[in-house]
C-alpha cells in the first residue's frame, strides 16, 4: 500500500491510499488422506485376555497420528500430501551450527529482521543433546530448563521442542502464529465388520486428512547445518 504522509491543518487528506489482499488456501481437492486397515480374525479378538479391539485401535490411531506429525513438519507435498514446515516456500534459511550458539542467535536475528517474533525452537534429539552442552562464558548451560514448566526447556528465552521427527542437522525458529494448520477429518477408527467376513476377520480402518500452509514464511526460518 501507499505510504500515510503529513496533511496541514485544514488540508486535504489524499485519498490514494489503496491495499492489496491475498489469502493462503489450503486443503484442495488434491490433498490425500493418511489412510490405514489392520485385519484380526474373531479367533484372536475372542482368546485374547485383554479388550484387543481397544488395543489395536489404540496403534493405529498412534501410528497415523506418528505419520501426520511427521508429515506437518517434513513432508515434500509430492502426489498430494501435505507439504512440511521445513519445505514451505518463502520461509527464511540460515546455517546451523549446534557447536556454536551464535547460528541460533544469527537464526533469532533473521526472524529479528523480519518484524517477527519467534516462539517455538523445533530440534532434533541428537541436536538437542548436543545444544544441551552448550555453556557461556562463565560455565553456565545455555539451554535453560524451566522449572515452572515441567522439562521445557529455553534456548535464549524461546521454548524448545524436542523431536526426532525433524531431521538430524536442521533446526526450525517460528512463529506458530504464522502456521496454519487445517483440518477435515481428525484420526477416525471405522470397525468393518463385514468387510472380510467370508475371512471371519474384522477389519479396522483409520483416516485423517489435514493440510499445513504459512500465513507469512518469514514468520520461518529453517537452520541447516553446512556440513
């Protein structure tokens, strides 16, 4: 838009000024779901001790869940999935170093830059452990833990989630803010119980569909080691 300028008193106010909209769209018609079907037959959900039923539910809603989870930070958005925080177009790049903690400062710097303000540290465990031994100058541990919060833990004030779901040697600085995260079908169990009944097996089907965009990439910044 226009740059707002000074008006005298009395004088008339330039009515130039004009915006430009845009929007994110997410979950088109392309999008796949995450999709699954565990077959057991009768024989095993009647000798088994405990409620098997509950039990493989239970797995297969963790196992799409461990997949979604997977594919909202890394996916490739190839063939219809979804595509990750760490391969959204436009988000900012910089060098990850977990031996020196000046690359998350350069890291807080670009988000600095941008008029953005981070919330979020995603690392992996090996990274993490190996930030974890990070000390300053007076031997103190730079990766604070937060004792009001259970094991959260703070690196130069900003929160930090560990998961191996993100890839050994990348970092992600954001501003979840930013990420938008939509939803069609959370994980759902569908019993089939006919589905394979000349088998006497019953059949348990879980689906979710989501989809991942960035309000502003900028609100990113994805640290790779150089290495």
């Amino acid at each position: 838009s226009t740059d707002p300028g000074y008006v005298a008193e009395g004088g008339l106010i330039p009515d130039n000024h004009d915006v430009a909209f845009d929007e994110v769209s997410l979950m088109p018609t392309t999008r796949k779901s995450i999709k699954s079907i565990l077959r057991f037959t009768n024989e095993l959900a009647r000798s088994a001790t405990i409620g098997l039923d509950s039990v493989l539910k239970a797995r297969l809603v963790n196992d799409v869940a461990q997949k979604l989870d997977t594919e909202l930070l890394t996916g490739t958005g190839a063939s219809g999935s979804i595509t990750g925080i760490i391969n959204q177009p436009g988000v900012q790049t910089g060098e990850l170093d977990v031996t020196a903690a000046d690359s998350f400062l350069d890291g807080i710097a670009l988000a600095t830059a941008a008029e953005v303000t981070p919330n979020r540290w995603f690392i992996s465990g090996a990274d993490f452990i190996a930030v974890r031994k990070l000390k300053d100058t007076s031997g103190k541990y730079l990766l604070e833990s937060d004792l009001t919060k259970d094991a959260t833990y703070r690196l130069f004030g900003i929160p930090v989630t560990v998961s191996n779901k993100v890839p050994t040697g990348k970092a992600i600085l954001a501003d979840m803010s930013q990420v938008a995260v939509v939803r069609d079908v959370n994980p759902s169990v569908t019993v089939l119980s006919e589905r394979y009944a000349e088998y006497d097996e019953i059949g348990l089907r879980v689906v979710c569909r989501y989809d991942l965009g960035l309000l502003h990439p900028e609100g990113v910044v994805v640290l790779t080691d150089a290495a």
